[in-house]
C-alpha cells in the first residue's frame, strides 16, 4: 500500500484504500488523513453535530462542519 504523511498526527501511514465519504473532498482528506485520525474525526463530529445542532441537510450547516474537518485534520487548503 501506498504510504502518506498524515497532516493531523504527522506520521507515516497507509494510504486509506477508499475515499471515505463521497465527493471532492474526501479525495483530499485520503491523500493526506490517516484512518486512525479519520475515525478520531467521526468521533468529534458527532459531538460538534449534538453541541451545534447541525442538520446535515441544511447545506450552511454542512459548510460549517466541513470547515470544522479541514482544521480538525489540518487539511491543506
Ligand atoms: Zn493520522
């Protein structure tokens, strides 16, 4: 497999072998994410979703959560 440097915990690790979610993005969040550190972040969306009350049907909301993964997994703009 190949091996990416994570941009949230800096270390060398696979490649995840999907994008996890659909989308532009998630190609993004593959090339530079970990799984580890992926499933850190569906950890802590679930908690921003309950603080925020984001419906994730409401694209101004989605924007907002997206824009919360970027910094979470320090994504590269
Ligand atoms: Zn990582």
């Amino acid at each position: 497999m190949p091996q990416i440097t994570c941009s949230r915990c800096r270390e060398s690790k696979e490649l995840m072998s999907e994008p996890p979610f659909p989308g532009d993005l998630a190609l993004i969040v593959q090339q530079h994410v970990c799984a580890e550190c992926w499933r850190g972040w569906l950890e802590a969306q679930v908690n921003l979703i309950n603080e925020h009350h984001y419906v994730m049907t409401n694209p101004e909301h989605r924007a907002q959560l997206n824009s919360h993964m970027r910094e979470f997994l320090s994504l590269p703009d």
